[in-house]
C-alpha cells in the first residue's frame, strides 16, 4: 500500500515537472489558437452569446481588417497618377458643372447665406461621404466572396476595414474643405469642431443601408444597379445644391427624406449658421445608433448561409 502512495506521488510529481518545462520552452511569440465548436442550435437562440461572439470577432478582426485596408487602397490607386486626389475632384467637377449651370440660367441660383460655390461644394461634400458609406460593405463583399468561401475568417473584418476606409476618405474631404473655406476667407468658427459628429451620424446611416443590402448583392447583381439608380432620384430629393424646400409637397419629400437633416445639419454647423433642422437631427442619429447593431446582427446571420449558396 505504501509503495503504491508513494508510486502516485512520484507520478504526479513527475507530470508537473513535465508540464512546468513544456511552459518554459514555449516561444514567446506562439499563440493559443481559439477552439471554436459548431453546432446546429440556432444563433438567436442564445443572444447574450451571440453579442459576445460579435465584439469579440470585431476586436479579433482588427489586424486582418487592416491588411486588408491597405490591399485595397493600394489596388484602387496603384496605375493611378493622381492617387488619392480623385476623392477630392469629383465634388470640384460637380460643382464646377453646378455653377456653369446656374450662370447660364439652366439652374435657378438660390439665396444662401454663404457664396453659392462653398454652399453646393460642401452639399456635393458630404453627399459623396454618404454613398461612400453605403457603397464600401457592398464592394468589400463582392471584392472577397470567392475568399469567403475557403477561408474561415471573422466576417466583421469586412466591415471593420470598409468603415476605415469611408473614414479616411471621409478625412481627406473634410481637409479639403477646411483648405477651400480658407481660400474663400470664410471664417471657420467654433460649430465646425462639431460638424464631425454630424458626418459620423450620416457615415452610419450610409453603413446601415449597405450592411441591408451587402447579403442581397451576393445573390443579385440588381441591388447594386438598381442603388445606383436610385441614388439618383435620392440626390435630387436631397438640398444638397439648393435650400430645404418650405411649400408643400416639395417639403414633405424633405421630411421623410433621413438624409435631409443629416446633411443640413452638418453644413449648417460647418459654416456656423443656426440649426433649422436640429430635432430631426436627433431623431434620425438616435435611430442609427439604434439601427446599426440590428444591421450588423442581420448581416453576421445571413451571411453564411448566402455564402454557401454562392460557393456552392
């Protein structure tokens, strides 16, 4: 009896010894990949676990959200000799194109406390910020769908680097504006520092329209044409190169338009100009901010089972 006690200990001393050394001699650099276990219950069976596993995708996905950022910025402007300042010339062509018109009476100049060319620039700004938001999930989707089918990575990925990619082109025409506003001698006042929080409101109301119809265009190539289209009938209901109708029903389509008070808001608070639209700025940035987890949560469900119908 004595000799197996001391025959177990010797064991158990011998097995703590083992896995002592084994712990020395990792690397330092080695990582413990993360068991991950499938089963067939249904995701939203469990929703506490279903946001846990979403934030910690999201902050798993941060490295590979950012190499896949910089292949993609590198492949948008690598046979390009202007680079990045095609973000920038597109709203100066536009309005250049505006301002012709309305000079040959094609377009009727409205009245604006601010020169017109700065009011339709920074219109033409901001809309572009907004179909960037929409258009990034879309692309990043298209772009990686065969990847998807092989490869077993975080999906939030996608939507981690698309957002950090509308963010610095959202940066750089924020610059530009601030460089015009300068050269115009227009005076940047303290409203500006806060305008920033507006364009984030419009970039997340962008993000939850293309993160809705992101799944969609796997299947068909009609969402993304029929947006495109679209986009042109929302441009026009939208005071991006003109003020915010007051006769009816040219004042209901700016109503129910969530755009509307986005983009007036932030161009009001770039120039300073009071707030004629605030409590509708309000309502639309809370529903984002209430919108944007559903979204999310629908992409990260439907996605799979879109994914296995087009690899497949």
């Amino acid at each position: 009896m004595l000799s197996l006690v001391l025959g177990h200990r010797a064991f158990v001393a011998f097995f703590t010894e083992v896995k002592r050394v084994g712990t020395a001699t990792k690397p330092a650099n080695e990582t413990t990949l993360r068991e991950v276990v499938y089963a067939a219950t249904p995701l939203l069976r469990e929703p506490l676990m279903l946001l846990r596993n979403m934030a910690r995708d999201l902050i798993d996905s941060r490295h590979l959200a950012y190499r896949l950022l910089i292949r993609s910025l590198r492949s948008q402007y690598r046979q390009s000799l202007l680079g990045y300042f095609w973000v920038v010339i597109a709203p100066i062509a536009a309005t250049g194109g505006v301002l012709f018109l309305s000079k040959q009476n094609v377009l009727q100049t409205v009245e604006t406390t601010v020169p017109y060319g700065l009011y339709v620039f920074s219109g033409i700004l901001l809309w572009q910020i907004f179909t960037d938001s929409y258009q990034r999930p879309i692309q990043w989707l298209w772009t990686f769908r065969s990847v998807m089918g092989r490869v077993n990575f975080p999906r939030e990925a996608l939507i981690l680097g698309a957002l950090c990619e509308v963010l610095i082109q959202a940066g750089i025409r924020v610059v530009m504006l601030c460089f015009v506003l300068v050269w115009f001698g227009s005076e940047i006042g303290a409203t500006f520092l806060i305008a920033p929080l507006a364009i984030l409101a419009l970039i997340g109301f962008g993000l939850i329209v293309g993160l809705v119809l992101a799944p969609m265009s796997l299947l068909y190539g009609d969402v993304e044409r029929g947006m495109n289209l679209a986009m042109v009938f929302w441009f026009l209901m939208t005071p991006v190169v003109y003020n915010p109708p007051t006769g009816w029903p040219a004042s209901l389509l700016n109503q129910v338009n969530p755009v509307s008070p986005l983009i007036v808001t932030a161009r009001e608070l770039v120039f300073g100009m009071p707030l004629t639209q605030l409590i509708p700025f309000l309502v639309v940035s809370t529903f984002v901010m209430a919108t944007l987890l559903v979204s999310w949560l629908l992409f990260r469900l439907a996605l799979p089972h879109l994914v296995e119908r087009v690899s497949g």
